[in-house]
C-alpha cells in the first residue's frame, strides 16, 4: 500500500509566462494520466497530473473508493489554489487602496484642523469627496474577511487529504462514512463560493498578448465557453461581409503554430464581426439583413432563424468603425446577448438578452449611448463595457449594468497594441478578452473585483 501511496503523488505544473506551451513527460507513457487542467486569472495554466495509473489493489472495492475520495478532494485543492491567487492578488490591491483612502482622511483632518487658512470652496470639495469615499472603507475590510475565509477552506482540504492518506494506509483506523460527508459538505460550499467569484465588476485589463498575425485588417476569433471538457477548438472568421467560410482549429496550440484547419460554409454570408460560437453552434448576423441565424456545426444546418425587430443593419448603427457592425452577438456567465441600436432609440445602443434555442428576445435595455459613437463593446456578469474608440489610445469608459439599470462612466485602459480593433469579446469560461486588432488576433486577461459574504455560503 505504500507504494500505491507513493504513486498518487501529485505533479502540479504551472506554466508561466504569457505564451501558451505544451508540456509532456519526456518519455510519455500510456500510463500516465492528466486528471483535470485550469487556468488561473493570470492566464497561467495550472494542470494536475497523476503518475502512473493505479492498478494494484484495484480489487479492493474499499480501496477504489478511498482512491476516488481522495482525488476528489486534490482536484479540489487546485480550485481552491486558483480561488487562493485571484483573492490574495485582489487583496493586495484593497490594501493599496486602503491604504490611499487613510492617507486621505489623515490629510483631510489636518485640512480641518487649519480650514482658516483654505479658501472655503477648496475646503468643501474636499470635504465632499471625503464623504464620497469614507463608506468604501467598511467595504474593504469585509473583503480582507473573505480573504480569511479562503484560507479556511485551504485549512480544511489540507486536513481531509491528511487524513485520507493515513486511511489508505491503515484501513480502518477512520471513519469512511463521516470523511466523505466531510468532503461532500466541503465541496458544496466551495462551489458556491466560485460561483461568487465568478462574477464582479470590470477593474482592470491586462496588456495585449498577441496570439497570431493573420488574415485582413477586420475579423473575428473565438472558442466556445460551453465547450466539453477537454475541447480547445478555436473558430476563425476573416472579414466582416461577403463570406460563408468559417475555419475549425483543433486546438489554441494549432492555431498557434500552423494553418491546418477545417472549412465549414454557412449557407448565408455573415455580416459585421458580431458572431459568437455557443454550446456548438454559432451565431451570427445575416449580410444584409437584422436575421440572426443559428447554424449547429455538428449537422452542418440552420437549426433556428430570428428577425431582431426593428434593430439597424446595412451600416444604419454601427460601431464607430464602419465594418456592417450593426449587430453585435456576445455571451457571457449569464447566456447569450445582442447588442444592436433602433430608431425608437435615437440610435442609442439597445441590449436585449436571447434565448439560445428560440432566439426569442426575454428581456431588453435600452441605454442613452449613442451606437454609432462606440468603438466596441463586450459583456461580463450583465454589466455592458463599451470603448471610446478603436484606434489609437483606447479605454473602457462606459458600463451599463442590466441587474439595476443604471450606468456609469468609468476609466480603464485597453492596450490598443497595432492601432485597429474590429472586434472585442468576452469569454467566461477563459476570463478572458478576444480581440482582433489590425490583422492580429490577441488575448486581454481581466480583473474582476468582488465581494464574497461568508453568511451565504
């Protein structure tokens, strides 16, 4: 049994950098099995692998189940190692601004404390963004909170695969049953709390890493946030009118480093940079017309078509950079969107959330952003992100947040790398920005900032 203990160790690589590599054994075996893969929110990809397959005591009915428990609770810790680097980051970045907001409120009583010698007006701006300000403190000391609670589950996952190595040893000195509920109770709340960190509001991006130069000035490249496990394919579409022809890599790694794909033709040329690959098939914008087509890769037909009603096409509201891009189709943690302008809105952008199957509309917003006056635009967790532009210096600097709606303005730099954007998604699944920038197709990270409750866990 010892050696059966030795045999489940662990190998967790982590892949640094920005450029995607693939790293194998250097004399791979058919034993050798890699049980789950992940990439944490730096875009490093964090892969566990066990070596070699397990074969002795497979007879033993209560040795294989120890043996599933016990990888359950390691595939477990790599999620909380990924919940671990996405809150102790964010958490650094509270306590800068913490930080800042104390070194205000010092300075702002010293302000007070000789206001006879400030002009009054100084004085009250003062005061008023103080006032603005002073509530974020509680805000952030609830998230160092959280920050603790991570390391709570940490604690917790490190005693359970403790204990479950000294039974695969001992055989009976635990236990089972009162170590699986353990693990199962664990498990639960430790998905509801990566359900919470899934989402939050947009606070930074990081710069463009460029995936591959190819194809025209406009385009648009994607992978599918549905996908099964395991699949990586990624979806080329060069241009944005008077094509059909949709290429298939099989991996981000083929993409990468050759041009062997496979063709798939629409029946009807797509129009604008605005489609969407979801859950096996894409979407996307008839030429011409405000048709949104699904299209099933698997059956290679249309399996629904939906007139967007009273929505622009033809370039009637596009984004600031011509292109057809009157419809724009997105996905993000909440399901499928369009985003698309009207003349009953003045030409001022209308959000409208689709049902995937029928294409029928559940729920529309109609916002005071004038389309034509975007650059792009993307969503995460519901909440509308649109540029001010798509040429030179760019930002983030209008969000509309469907939950409430209400909008803000806010201010966060995208790195507008070779000066062209024609086409800026988002993906949940990667947590991560698609871009097609002047005939290179590049990746964004992103920070999402959130706060988790512990009591609703």
């Amino acid at each position: 049994m010892q050696r059966v203990n030795k045999l489940l160790s662990l190998i967790v690589l982590v892949l640094m950098g920005t450029e995607l590599t693939q790293v194998l054994p250097a004399n791979p075996e058919e034993s050798w099995q890699v049980y789950s893969s992940a990439q944490d929110s730096e875009g490093r990809c964090v892969c566990t692998v066990v070596a070699p397959q397990q074969t002795m005591c497979s007879r033993d009915a209560r040795t294989k189940q120890l043996r599933q428990l016990l990888e359950k609770v390691q595939n477990m810790t790599q999620s909380i190692q990924v919940l671990d680097q996405r809150t102790q980051r964010d958490l650094q970045y509270v306590v800068k601004m913490e930080d800042q907001l104390r070194g205000l409120e010092t300075k702002f009583r010293q302000v007070e404390e000789n206001h006879k010698q400030n002009i009054a007006k100084q004085y009250k701006a003062i005061k008023a963004k103080m006032a603005e300000l002073r509530p974020l403190i509680p805000v952030l000391e609830e998230y160092k909170a959280d920050a603790r609670l991570v390391q709570q589950f940490k604690e917790e996952v490190q005693n359970l695969t403790a204990s479950l190595g000294l039974l695969q040893q001992e055989m009976g000195a635990y236990d089972y049953d009162d170590l699986h509920s353990r693990v199962v109770s664990l498990e639960e709340r430790l998905r509801a709390c990566m359900q919470k960190l899934a989402c939050g509001k947009l606070t930074g991006i990081s710069d463009a890493i460029t995936i591959k130069t190819s194809g025209s000035r406009f385009g648009s490249w994607m992978t599918d946030p549905l996908a099964p496990e395991g699949d990586t394919r990624v979806w080329y579409m060069d241009g944005y009118h008077n094509n059909r022809f949709v290429r298939e890599y099989k991996s981000m790694a083929d993409f990468m480093m050759s041009d062997n794909f496979t063709s798939h033709r629409l029946p009807h040329p797509w129009s604008g940079t605005g489609q969407v690959v979801y859950n096996g098939s894409i979407y996307f914008n008839k030429f011409q017309s405000n048709m949104i087509i699904k299209f099933d890769f698997k059956t290679s037909t249309i399996s629904k078509s939906q007139r967007l009603d009273n929505a622009g096409y033809s370039n009637t509201y596009h984004y600031a950079w011509g292109g057809h891009s009157d419809i724009d189709l997105m996905v993000d943690e909440g399901g499928l969107w369009a985003v698309y302008a009207t003349n009953q809105n003045a030409g001022n952008i209308v959000i409208s959330k689709l049902h995937p199957i029928t294409l029928h509309i559940i729920q529309t917003w109609m916002t005071n952003h004038p389309r034509r006056s975007a650059g792009e635009s993307f969503m995460i967790c519901g909440t509308l992100y649109v540029t001010n532009g798509y040429s030179g210096g760019t930002k983030v600097y209008y969000a509309y947040h469907t939950n409430s709606s209400m909008y803000e303005y806010i201010d966060i730099v995208l790195q507008n790398k070779y000066s062209h954007i024609s086409m800026l998604d988002y993906n949940p699944r990667d947590r991560a920005l698609y871009a097609w920038n002047n005939g290179h197709q590049v990746l964004y990270n992103v920070t999402l900032f959130h706060v988790i409750r512990s009591e609703q866990l």
